[in-house]
C-alpha cells in the first residue's frame, strides 16, 4: 500500500511465531514427551535498527509469557523481509541495581566510534505503598558495543526527571559533548506536568548526567501529540536539517491512541524546529490497531541506505514489527511542504481552501490533466 509518502506492507516483518523453535521448546522428547512450551514468546516489537556489515538487523523487543522483556537479534538481506533471529538472545550485563525490565533500544552508530543501545530500565518504585506492584521507576539504560554480539553496559542516564523514558543519544558531538533527546516525565505511565521531547547534555558516557534539559517539542492541547509524545529513533541528517521520527498520544473514548510523526530541527540549532507537518504520519490500520495494547504504532528504528532508501520499522499494539518502505527525498517533500497545524477548526479549512484554489488554478491550465 502506498499513498505518495511510504509504501506499507501487509503483512508484518516479525510476529512471535518468529522466534526460533529452540528458544521456546525442549526439543527432546525424554524431557519433553508431549512438546510442550517450555518457555512461550508472548510478543516481538519495538525494535531499533541499524544496518552492519551489508545487513538490515533489528533489536527486536522481545517478551515472553513471564512478562519480561529482553532483546534478541533479527537479521535480513534487504530490509524488507526474511528476517531471521540470531542464534542467541542477548544476554544485557546489569548494573548495580538489577532491572526488572528491560526495553525499547534505540540504536546509535555515534561518530565516537561506538555502537550505543538506549533503552528503558524499569525498576519497582521503592517510595510505592505497600501493597502496590504496579507502580515503578523509569530510567534510561545505556550499553555499547562494536559489533552487537558483545555488550558493555554502562551507568544509567541520570537527568532532574524523575521518570526517564525514550532516550535516544544524537549521533554527532556538539560541541565536543554528547547530545540526548529526552522524555521526561512525572510518572511512570503519565507526563503530567511533564512531556514533550527534551534535549540536553553529556560530558562523558561513563558518568551520563544532564543538568537542565531543554523542551524543543512539546505535548499541546488538541492534537495527536496532546498526552506525551517522544522521539523515536536518532533523526537522519539531511542537507535541509535533521529529520525526525517521534510518537504522538492522544486521549479517546477507547483509550491512548499512539501514532507517529514526523518534524526537523535546524542542522545548527538542534533545538529549533524549522518543519512539522499537522497530524500522524503513521496511524494504526486494520489488523494493526488488535493486539495487546490496541490502537498502537511505536517506532524506534529505521535506516537510511546509501541509495537513499529509508527503511521505517515500526510495532502495532506491542505485539508485532512492520516495515514502512520510502526515500529521503520522499520524506523531506513531506515534511517541508505539508502545511503545519493550525491548532483551530477554522485556521486548518483556510489551508485547506487554499490547495482546492491551486487543484483549480491547475486544472485550468490547456493541457496538463490530459
């Protein structure tokens, strides 16, 4: 399926009935004589993706029965399809103090010369009532590596949020510092008076702190991005800016409803937003809105290939991985030339007046419909 901007494919890349057979069973039948699951994958998304040596490869998020999540790797030869899962999970070295979750990578190829994975280290809220197990503390778990078999797990991004979730670390220094787009919030599954995309600074990735973070996109009222929002993968650096892909959540009868976005900052200002076309970029469809969490599209993976080919890996309803197919000129068109939102019933329909006055203008023209 296309409409102009991406081409979307029907079926998924990766659904939990691609894990391999070995993971889940025991395969021999002394131990196991009536092939039960031994240990049963629930769900596979939420992906980061980088390309390496020739290949497409996908961290996938990958949760099993128990509910814990880890991360495994998916390989392909084109991007597209006939992703496979390496041999072996990956096995995340701790820190001090043991995650009780683990999620959401996004992977960066930084000019320093590591591969660094950022992702979401969930732990029980120790300020929580007694009695109460669902209330937990969000951070950013940071671990590097060269190759992505091999891991060392670094300390744990510290910013004044006491929540921390979608952290992504920019790709190049800037001004000799390492630069990271941040989500803080006030609770673990609320923004509250927090939100919106922030950014802020690193001195040194072995003692990762930010002391004041800066909102360079922020939640706001009647729109796709109304409750939290938060970057996606590292934006793609283009010769018109930084292109980026976030998440947008808004409140409807049925519950959180999350799409994705795109907007662009300045090459030279990170933190100023030159372009965000009005509304969802990707929205759930069909079969996309059923699954365990409904009504979901999540991304934080994709790749630009050298032809200019970008590869958009994105979840539905935290239950399985999809690719969305485009080109860099694609998205930019896109992005630049779709008109912004209005924030108002009336100043979205004087746009929309305006291209019925150009389609009219055009088809006037001797010649050019024929």
């Amino acid at each position: 399926m296309g409409n102009g901007i991406y081409k979307r494919y029907k079926n998924p890349v990766i659904t939990a009935a691609h894990v391999p057979l070995e993971w889940e069973y025991d395969l021999n039948p002394e131990t196991n004589p009536y092939l039960m699951k031994r240990f049963p994958i629930n769900a596979t998304f939420n992906a980061g993706a980088i390309k390496l040596n020739g290949k497409y490869l996908m961290v996938v998020r990958v949760e099993g029965a128990d509910r814990k999540s880890f991360f495994a790797i998916a390989e392909s030869p084109n991007g597209i399809d006939n992703f496979r899962f390496w041999d072996y999970p990956i096995l995340m070295p701790e820190t001090d103090e043991p995650d009780g979750n683990i999620y959401d990578m996004r992977l960066v190829a930084h000019e320093d010369g590591w591969i660094y994975g950022l992702f979401c280290t969930e732990r029980k809220d120790p300020k929580a009532p007694h009695g109460d197990q669902s209330s937990a503390v969000a951070q950013c778990g940071i671990a590097r590596t060269k190759d992505l078999r091999s891991w060392e797990r670094l300390p744990d991004l510290k910013t004044p949020s006491p929540q921390q979730r979608n952290a992504v670390l920019h790709p190049e220094f800037v001004n000799g510092q390492y630069a990271f787009y941040t989500r803080p919030q006030d609770g673990f599954i609320e923004a509250g008076s927090g939100g919106g995309i922030g950014f802020g600074f690193v001195k040194n990735m072995l003692c990762p702190e930010i002391d004041k973070e800066y909102i360079l996109d922020e939640k706001r009222y009647h729109t796709v991005y109304e409750v939290k929002n938060g970057q996606g993968p590292a934006p793609i650096k283009t010769e018109k800016g930084w292109l980026h892909l976030a998440h947008g959540v808004r409140n409807t009868a049925a519950g959180l409803r999350y799409v994705l976005y795109v907007f662009m900052t300045d090459l030279k200002d990170l933190t100023r937003v030159i372009h965000k076309p009005a509304g969802y970029f990707i929205a759930p469809e069909g079969d996309e809105r059923i699954g365990d969490v409904s009504n979901v599209t999540f991304s934080n993976g994709w790749i630009l290939d050298e032809d200019g080919s970008v590869f958009i890996y994105y979840a539905s309803s935290d239950t399985r991985m999809h690719v969305a197919t485009s080109s860099l000129d694609q998205l930019l068109d896109y992005c630049i030339n779709t008109p912004e939102d209005g924030f108002s019933p009336f100043v979205s329909v004087k746009k929309l007046h305006v291209i019925i006055d150009k389609n009219r203008e055009f088809e006037l023209v001797p010649g050019l419909l024929n």
